[in-house]
C-alpha cells in the first residue's frame, strides 16, 4: 500500500476520531462548567482542542496495529499532549488581566507566576526537548546552532496560533495556510504520515469552530502551533528555517504593539478570508 494512500487513510481516521472525541467532550465540558463568553458575550465550552492529542493517539495506535508507527513520533505525541495540557491549565485557571510575552514575563519578574506564564516557561521546556531529540547523540557542539533556532520556531509558532485563535476559524484557517506553505517550502518532502492525523480531526473540527459551537482554546491551538514549528525544524533546510524564524519574530515584535484583529479588520482581503464560513450571527 502506498504512502499516499495511507495518509489519505490516516486523515480519514483522524477525522472519524476527533468527531467520536467531541462527541463526547462538547457535553462534559458543557455539563462540568468549562464555559466562557466568547468575543461576542455567548457562553460556550472551551477547551475543545483537548480533543486533538487523544484523536492523533488513536490514529498512532492503529500504526502500531499495521507496524507503520515510527519510533520518531513518540517525540511528537510526547510534545502535543504535554502543550496541550499546558493550554487546558490556562483556559481553565487563566486570568484574562495580564496579555502578551511582556506581560506575563513581566510578572514573573516582580515575583508572580501567572498561568500564562508557566504556559510560556513550560512550552519552552518542551520546545528545547523537541529540538534536542532531533540532534545526533554526540554531535551537539555542531548542531548547537540548529537546537537553537528549532527551538525558537517550536516555541513561537506555538504561540503565533494562539495570537490568531480570538475569532472563529481563524487559527484553524491559519494552521492549514501556514502547513500548505511548509509542504511547498519543503518541496513536498513532508512526513504524511506525521501530518494525517491532526489533519483529519482539524476538517472535523473546523465547522464547530467556524460556527462558534465551541473554543478550542489554548488547549488546542498550542497543538497547531506546535505542529507547524515541529514540521518547520525536521523538513525545512536551514535558509528557509531561518526565514521563518524573522517572520515569526516579526510577528510577535508587531502583535505585542498593535492589535492583530484590527489589522485584518482594515485589510480587505484578510478580512474576507477571516469572515469566510462564518454565519452572520458569528461576525
């Protein structure tokens, strides 16, 4: 059976997994009072993306079933499951009074740890261990450079989603643009099978997102993020990584002095794109 078709496959199990896993889940977070008012003052659960690390295991434990699991994915699982419980503590014990890397950082200064801030500490923590267990026993002298930026990318695209995730759909809409892009970047040469599974549950999930049925939440967009970092640092060679690390930065530099939902609000364009699939009552 070829790659191809087991990727296609993989994405379908994805998709069959993450619509089981909210089944579920939309009803316990409703009934355990994990809601929130989004952007226009409606409760709705949040947390949702919780969801994604069990869809992507189920899908691994059926590799393992079919001997088509790498041992190399055991880094990924161990990576999406620790951001997203690290998002879940923020969605579900975060104040909302303190924003942003200055913020945050800012308090840990004066002696506070917010949440958003041990999210911060602890998703760097897991973006160093991502990027060291791509390195060679042996050889870190010479790819100190590289544990370095792939552990800027993992930790800032891990954030970037989550400055896109303050309207529905549009952090969901910004994963699948920004792993087109990586797929292009690297010629193609990505590892489906790696990719599938998100994949699937992200075209399930997406409808619910767009109609404002539920937020994923940190919980979830940590996940994007992070996937899209960890595919930067294993496919893409050193002058694009290198190129996405500026646009990265940049981004965090413009989002932490201007309002990024404004910005797409004056953009004709990316407004359309932003309000494409939502309904009138969900702006």
């Amino acid at each position: 059976m070829s790659i191809a078709l087991i990727a296609v496959l993989a994405i379908l199990s994805g998709a069959v997994a993450e619509g089981i896993v909210l089944y579920f889940l939309l009803s316990m977070l409703r009934e355990s009072g994990a809601v929130r008012k989004n952007y226009l003052g409606h409760d709705i659960p949040v947390g949702a993306g919780i969801g994604f690390p069990v869809s992507v295991i189920l899908v691994f434990i059926v590799y393992m079933l079919f001997s088509r699991y790498d041992s190399s994915f055991s880094t990924y699982l161990i990576g999406i499951i620790a951001i997203s419980f690290l998002g879940f503590i923020d969605d579900m014990l975060g104040q909302r009074d303190t924003l942003g890397f200055k913020g945050h950082f800012g308090a840990l200064f004066q002696g506070k740890l917010t949440t958003g801030g041990f999210k911060a500490l602890g998703g760097g923590v897991v973006a160093f261990f991502m990027a060291f267990s791509l390195v060679t026993p042996g050889s870190l002298g010479h790819n100190l450079g590289n544990i370095i930026v792939n552990t800027l990318i993992i930790a800032l695209f891990t954030n970037t989603l989550n400055l896109l995730d303050l309207r529905p759909g549009r952090a969901l809409k910004g994963y699948l643009f920004f792993l087109l892009l990586i797929g292009l970047m690297a010629a193609g040469k990505v590892n489906w099978l790696l990719i599938a599974p998100l994949l699937g549950a992200v075209l399930v999930y997406l409808p619910v997102d767009l109609k404002a049925r539920a937020m994923m939440g940190d919980a979830g967009s940590n996940v994007l993020g992070l996937t899209l970092g960890y595919c930067s640092a294993i496919h893409l060679p050193w002058p694009y990584r290198i190129g996405v690390l500026i646009f990265l930065i940049a981004m965090h530099i413009y989002t932490e002095k201007f309002s990024l939902t404004r910005t797409i609000e004056r953009v004709p364009w990316l407004r359309a794109i932003d309000q494409l699939g939502r309904s009138n009552e969900n702006g």
